[in-house]
C-alpha cells in the first residue's frame, strides 16, 4: 500500500505543475489561448511517439481508422472533454492563484455522479456527507480569494472552473458509453486499441483540434514567446505523459477496490503540490486561516469519499 500512495502522490506532483505553470504563463503575459492550445498540440506529438515506441505502427494506423470512421463522434467529446475543459482552466489562471484554482477544480468529484445521473446510470448515495464537506473547503478557499481581490476576480476564475470540472467528465463518459454501446444515440466503437488508455487520450486530442484551431481564430492572440513554448511544452510533459504514466500505473497495480480508492484520493496533493509550487517559485504567499481550513476540508473529504465508495 506505501508504495502505491508513493507512486500516486508522486503522480499527483507531477500533475500539480499544471496550475502552477499555467500561472506562471499568465503572470508573464502568456495568452490563455495559447497556454491551452499549445498544451494539446505538444500532446499529439508526444502521444503519437508514445504510441509507435510502446504499441508500433499498426497501433497507430487503428488510431487513424477509428477516427476517420467515427470522426463526428471524437470532435464531439474531444472538444467537450479536452477543450471546453482545459480552456477553461487556463482561463481561470488569470484571476487566481493556481492552488486556489486546483482546490475549486475538486468539484469535478461532485460533478461526476450528475453527470452520470444525465447519461442515465445509477450512482451510489454513500459519501454524499464528505461531498459536503469537500463543497464546504472549496467554497471557504473561495471567499478567502474574494476577501484578498473582488467578486468579479472569483467569479472569473471560479465559474469557468465550476464548467470544465462537468466538461471534463462528459467527455469521458461519452467514451465509456461508445465503449460499452449502451446508449442508443451515441455510436458503438469496438476495438482492442481503446482498451490502451494512451490512445483513447490521442483520439481525444485529435477531436479537440478543429476546437483549439476556432478558438485561436475567433480569439486571434498575440504570437506566444518562447517561453510559453516552453512551459507549454512542460505541461505536456509533466503532466500529460509522465503524471498520466505514473497514475496509471499505480492503478494497475492495485489488487483490491480499496487500494483503487487509495491511489485515486491521492491526486487530492494536487493542491498541497500546487500551492508549495506556487510559494517557491512564484513567490506565493501562504493562504490565512480560511484558505487553509479550505484545504484541508477539500483533501479530507476527497480521501474520505473515495474510502466510503468502495466499502
């Protein structure tokens, strides 16, 4: 058990950098288009390369296939799931610290029974008290950023995040149901290849190009600097290879539902990450009482939800 919450927080680190990178970007001017767009296209790259290195050419080609023949289906859930989601949260940069922004994006714990709910599945009621309680962090965090900016900052950098945290797992969902073929208005897709979670992540960065290319159409921001490339190029590393790789992995190892719950609650560090990041190399400073009684509802509840979904 030690050393798959070892490999799950050390995940979680690696997925902090995210927030703290993104901030760092729209401190030093970085445009919010850029820093989500630029994110994804490094993704392809590294997937794609990801993917011929582990699975071979013939994986590819089944990427291929599989989207040109359901292309319709992945620009749909890829632009939901990836690109409503993540520009949402580089928006959301703008206004607020990345920890507070990583601590209101927790919602997506509260966002995922409704969102099954609508797709009509059942969702078990049990832990419904410590999604309270993780709304209750969340909002505390919120009102300690209000009391230190305004209300326009929060909502700013609140309600965007409140949006991607339903986005993102629609737009899984909508893969788990072409999956399964259990929804009669959404396409069956069946192939070995979906069962490599890497692709699955490729075909959804696929469809979530023509978004990021209206995006930057519609936005038309400045050139991105050098260093945005970089950092961009960071995130995608970081966390989108090397965090992903690493959350995987300490699922697959795991034996029992418990130890499941386990590595999956670990991903609430995120915000402790997020934070101590932002403090050494933002120069953040640290959160008053109401931001760390925030926290430390938000981590409690999470760990304690994902114990009481498996007993």
């Amino acid at each position: 058990m030690t050393r798959l919450i070892a490999i799950g927080s050390l995940a979680a680190l690696f997925f902090s950098s995210t927030f703290v990178l993104n901030r760092a970007m729209s401190l030093q001017g970085g445009h919010w288009v850029w820093t989500s767009s630029l994110r994804f296209g490094f993704m392809l790259v590294f997937l794609v390369l990801l993917l011929l290195v582990t699975q071979g050419k013939k994986a590819l080609i089944e990427v291929k296939n599989i989207f040109l023949k359901h292309w319709l289906f992945w620009i749909l859930s890829g632009s939901i799931g990836f690109g409503v989601f993540y520009s949402l949260i580089t928006f959301s940069s703008q206004y607020a610290a990345g920890w507070v922004v990583a601590t209101t994006w927790q919602t997506t714990i509260l966002a995922t029974p409704i969102v099954l709910i609508f797709f009509g599945r059942k969702v078990p009621t049990k832990g419904l008290i410590f999604t309270g309680i993780i709304f209750v962090g969340i909002i505390l965090v919120n009102i300690e950023h209000a009391a230190l900016t305004s209300l326009r900052e929060v909502l700013f950098s609140a309600l965007p995040v409140l949006i991607a945290a339903f986005a993102y797992p629609i737009g899984n969902q909508l893969v788990w149901e072409a999956r399964t073929g259990h929804s009669s208005r959404i396409p069956k897709i069946e192939n070995p290849i979906l069962d490599n979670g890497f692709a699955r992540v490729l075909l959804l960065t696929l469809g979530s190009i023509p978004f990021w290319i209206a995006l930057i159409l519609f936005t038309s921001p400045p050139a991105p600097t050098s260093g945005q490339l970089l950092s961009t190029a960071l995130v995608a590393l970081l966390s989108g290879v090397i965090a992903t790789t690493l959350f995987l992995y300490a699922r697959h190892l795991c034996h029992q539902p418990y130890e499941i719950a386990a590595v999956d609650a670990t991903q609430s560090m995120e915000v402790v990450f997020s934070l101590i990041g932002e403090i050494i190399f933002l120069s953040g400073t640290i959160p008053g009482p109401l931001g760390i009684a925030g926290v430390a509802l938000t981590i409690v509840g999470l760990i304690a939800y994902m114990r009481v979904q498996v007993n």
